[in-house]
C-alpha cells in the first residue's frame, strides 16, 4: 500500500506548481480543440497532422515514451540503489534500438491506422479473427498503462500534501481522467500530439537544466560526483557496485533479467507508441524522427542518471528513502535543494503534465484499436462509414478512460512502476511475437497468429495473478492471501518466450495447404514493407 | 565489473558509458546502410510499378481505340 510519505513541498512551491500546471492544461486543451478533427476525417483523428518535421516527430515519439514512472521512477532507482539503478537506464536505450532497427520503417510501410491493418494485409485469411484477438491484446496493455499513469497520478500528490483522504485521492484521479479523455475523444492525434510536443519540449529542457546544475554543483568533475555519491549513499563503494537491488539471490537475478527482458521488448510493441510510427507520410522522414526520438530518449537517461546520482550525493540516500522508500521523491528533493521553489514547482509540474500526456496517449491507442480493428472491421465489416467509426472512436476513448478511472480507484495502492513494467511485460508476450513473425517470418499463418496473442495474454496475465504483486507479501494488493507459487514480480522471462514458443507450434499446425498460401501473402507483404503504400 | 579505472569510475560504469556510444554509432551505420543500400533498391521497384501500371493503362486504351475505329 502507499507509504506515509509526508509532504515535502512548501506553499509557495505547491501554489506555482498548481498555476504552471493550469496554464499548461489550459492552453494545450484550446489547441486540442482548435486543431481538432473538423471535416470528420477518421485518418486525421487516428494519425494526426501528417506531415510533421522528423524533430516534431521525435519529441512527440520521446513524449510518448517518457512517462512519469520513467521520470520519476528512474531517477529514484538510481538514487537508492546506485549501479543497478542506471542499468536500468541502459535497457530504455537498447529498446529503442530494436524498435529502430527492427520494426520502425517495415511497420509504416505495411500498415494504415493500427497495428491490425498490418496483420491484416499479412494474413488475409482470417483477418478478423486476428484483428479481434489484437484488439483484445492492445486493450488489456492500455489499460494496465493507464491505470499506471492515475496511480502515479496519486503517488505524485501525495508528495504534495501528505496521505490523502479518500474523497483527495477520486477527485485527482477523476479530474485527470477526464482532462485525459478530452484530450482524447475530441482532440484525437492532433491534440495528443500537441500536448506531447510542448511537454517533450518542458521534459527536455527541465532536465537539461538540473542536471548542468548538478555539475555545475560539482563543478563539472564526475569523480567528484560519483565520490560524494557513493560517501553521501552511507553505503561506500558498494554504491557503485552491481548486486545492491538485483544481487544475492537467483531469483532476484532472474526478476532483473526479467525487467530488462520486457522493456527492451515490450517497447517495440506498444500501441501507443506504433501509432507514432505510422504518422509519418513518406520513409525518409520516419527514418529521422525515430533517430530523433533515439537521441533525445537517449539525452534524457543520461540526464536521469546524472540526476539521481546527484540526489544521492546533494540530498542524501537516507532522507530520500525516508519520503518515498520507493525513491520517488528524489527528483523533486534535489529540485528543492539546488533551485528551490521555483525549480521544484517546474519539474513537479512536468511530471503531473507527463502524467497527463501519456495517458492520452494511451486512451487514444485504445481507441482508435476498439473503433477501427473491432468496430469497423469485425462487428461491421468494413461498411461502416467514416463519421460513424469517427463516433465509435470518440465514444470508446470516454469508456476506456472511465474504466481506467475505476481501475486507478481500486488499485491506487499499487506502485507505478509494477505496473508500467507489467504493461511493458503483456505487450512483449502477446503483441511483439505477431508482429516479429508477420514481418520476418514466411511460415506465419493466422493460427499462429491467434494462438501467440491469446496464448502470451494469458500466460503473462497468470503469471502476475500468481506472483509476488497480488498476494502474500506486505507491500502486495492482497497482503494477507498467499497463493504467489510464482517467485519474480515481472512475468516476461517466462511468458514472452512462451508467446514466441506458441506463434511457431500454431504456424506449424497449421497444415500445408494454408502454409503455401501464406508464403504467397508473404512475397506480396515483403515487397510492400519495403516499398510502402502506393504514394508520390 | 568493480575495478577501479580512474578515481571512482569503474569498469561497469564505463562499459555503461560506452553503450551509449555504441548505440550513437550503430544509428549512424543504420542510417547509413539504408541510404546507399536500401533506398536505391526501394525507389527501382517503385518506378517499376509505376511503370507496370503505365503500361496496362496503355494497353486499355489501345485496346478502347481498336473497339471504337471497328
């Protein structure tokens, strides 16, 4: 359950921090609503303004990304637990490298709105039966992001103003759900992208700021940084050592290896993230923004590491710990203690405005996968019209932004970061292993197909029923049950090799005659994921 | 993993360090690689779908003119 952390921000901190954030909210929402989809264009609501610059692309791709568990989040674990903490900065790196270099640019050459497009044109037979266990897939890891980014929502102002009270903690999850689904139903891409640029823009320079104030604490000497560090962590050289968090045990050597497992490939196969990559008209520019997207996700770990080495050696392992054990606070500790209110307010408003943007992100991922791959194309079969799906869109972004309210509710205890990472662990087991297939695979056929999306959904889904997060441990959402037979918190080394494993014995028993009909889709589908769709 | 290269960097943190650069140059090879290798190949098949398709139009028309003159 939450801890008892006590309020760290002063007056003055939490009135400025409350006017940034509403200026921010303010004046983003208007241009949600000015560049919103006017003449009922379904491929303006799902992919936006298409012919962005490959840096606007990148920052919004890099907003996307970056969510407050990974800015507050990170930082913290580098905080407390020194080495282990910034390797885990590496894995983010490595995951947008894969999604770089493996399924970027095939991705938008063979897709049109979702996800489903693609392994529709890969699988034609059988298509809706795909689209449909898809579209369950893109839900179930929506929504655990989701309710991810309102319970950190939570965590976030219990910083604030201390534990709050029941009816403190449904306001804040309801006022940010439903700023989220307005973002959402009536700004659709246009607005998330909106928002996600100016707060990539505020993210960047935020960090950018702390962390040359931290060097310029140290005046610009990292063996000064790392040494106050490791003197100020009480922990001396094993600080800076590998094994404080993710050593000793096998089984806490196995649960870091299964961490690193799902972000490196959970990344690639995020909805929210795959729809970014499908805006982008021509190649060329797609190419650019991801290496934009690259540089920047790669700017910001640096920064995160500088930032949480140097709350331990400014602000100190122990105080931090005493405010968040999670580690969370520690950002926001060395904000107050290098640039006082003013500093803080700006980096605490970030993370509510980041909190804000990824959700949107997300609730329109969801949305635009329910209205398009299930409403249009199996319930209606791809008759329904554009104003009609339009409609569907909009009507499925409120409901999945109220379950993902009610859900926050219920779950508030939880940590963010268990949650986040268990989306990161569903995706890579049910999705990636379909998408990795139908692109790289000429046996692939729809039974596969099927059977990795059900098969990954379910085995990871089972795997966080029986592990350490639902029951038998204190900090668990059922403390006093024990039926956690599974040891690791995260499921990924078991369940993404698994939703690899069933893909291939499903394609296999397939039979012959549809493996040959499949190789005949392939060599059509491989000649589009080089050369695009057909455009000038 | 723990000895000591200069002052408190170690080992671990400086291959922490060199990830990072190896990712910076494998972009560049990336990016690199598609454009001379890649998207010659890609712009040849486009024109010579291009060129397909011209070249059906053609034979319709043809074949429309013939239909009209008998």
């Amino acid at each position: 359950m939450v801890t008892q952390s006590a309020a760290i921000a002063d007056q003055f901190s939490l009135r400025l921090t409350f006017i940034l954030f509403v200026s921010v909210v303010v004046v983003t929402l208007f241009t949600a609503l000015l560049t919103a989809p006017q003449r009922d264009e379904i491929s303006e609501f799902y992919l936006g303004n298409r012919d962005m610059s490959p840096l606007r692309n990148g920052l919004a791709m890099c907003g996307d990304y970056v969510s407050a568990a990974t800015l507050l989040g990170s930082t913290g674990l580098v905080a407390l637990n020194g080495y282990d903490g910034l390797l885990y900065l590496g894995g983010t790196m490595v995951a947008w490298m894969m999604v770089l270099l493996m399924v970027a640019e095939p991705l938008r050459n063979s897709g049109k709105f979702t996800l489903g497009d693609t392994l529709a044109l890969r699988l034609p037979h059988g298509q809706r039966s795909v689209r449909l266990a898809l579209a369950l897939c893109t839900l179930a890891v929506c929504l655990l992001y989701l309710v991810a980014q309102l319970v950190g929502s939570i965590a976030l102002l219990t910083q604030f103003i201390g534990d709050p009270s029941p009816t403190t903690r449904a306001m804040c999850v309801v006022v940010i759900g439903s700023m989220v689904v307005v973002y959402a139903a009536i700004g659709g891409m246009p607005g998330a992208t909106f928002i996600q640029v100016v707060k990539a823009v505020m993210l960047i320079a935020g960090v950018a700021i702390t962390a040359v104030m931290v060097l310029q604490h140290f005046s610009w000497n990292i063996d000064r940084l790392l040494s106050t560090a490791s003197d100020n962590s009480a922990l001396g050289d094993r600080f800076l050592e590998p094994g404080l968090r993710y050593g000793g045990t096998t089984t806490n050597k196995l649960d870091f290896f299964s961490l690193q497992l799902a972000i490196v490939l959970g990344l690639a196969a995020l909805p929210h993230i795959m729809m970014r990559l499908l805006a982008p008209r021509t190649n060329r520019v797609l190419r650019g923004s991801v290496v934009w997207a690259v540089g920047l996700v790669g700017f910001v770990c640096l920064a995160a590491g500088v930032l949480g080495l140097g709350a331990t050696a400014i602000v100190g392992r122990e105080n931090i710990a005493q405010v968040d054990p999670r580690g969370d606070a520690a950002i926001l500790l060395l904000a107050h203690k290098l640039g006082g209110a003013v500093l803080e307010a700006l980096l605490s408003s970030l993370a509510f405005i980041t909190l804000l943007a990824v959700a949107a992100g997300l609730t329109l991922a969801a949305a635009s996968s329910l209205a398009h791959d299930l409403y249009s194309e199996v319930i209606r079969k791809g008759k329904a019209k554009q104003t009609e799906e339009l409609g569907v869109a909009r009507l499925a972004a409120v409901v999945i932004g109220v379950m993902g309210m009610l859900l926050a509710l219920l779950s508030w205890g939880t940590s963010t970061a268990t949650l986040a990472f268990l989306a990161f662990a569903i995706a890579a087991s049910a999705i990636l292993p379909a998408i990795v297939y139908s692109l790289f695979w000429r046996g692939f056929t729809t039974r596969g197909a099927l059977l990795s999306l059900y098969g990954g959904l379910l085995c990871s889904v089972l795997l966080v029923v029986f592990s350490p997060i639902i029951s038998s441990q204190p900090n668990s959402v059922y403390p006093d049950a024990d039926f956690a037979w599974f040891p690791l918190q995260n499921p990924g080394i078991v369940s993404i090799p698994a939703g690899f494993l069933l893909g291939w014995l499903g394609s296999l028993a397939g039979g012959r005659g549809q493996a040959v009909t499949s190789t005949d889709a392939f060599a059509e589908f491989e000649v589009r994921a080089l050369v695009g769709p057909d455009q000038r | 993993m723990n000895q000591e290269l200069f002052g408190r960097l170690t080992l671990g943190l400086a291959l922490g360090l060199v990830q990072f650069l190896v990712m910076g140059v494998a972009t560049w090879c990336y990016v690199r690689h598609m454009r001379e290798r890649v998207d010659p190949i890609v712009l040849r098949l486009r024109a010579q779908q291009r060129e397909q398709e011209r070249e059906q139009e053609q034979a319709r028309v043809a074949a429309g003119r013939r239909f009209r003159a008998w």
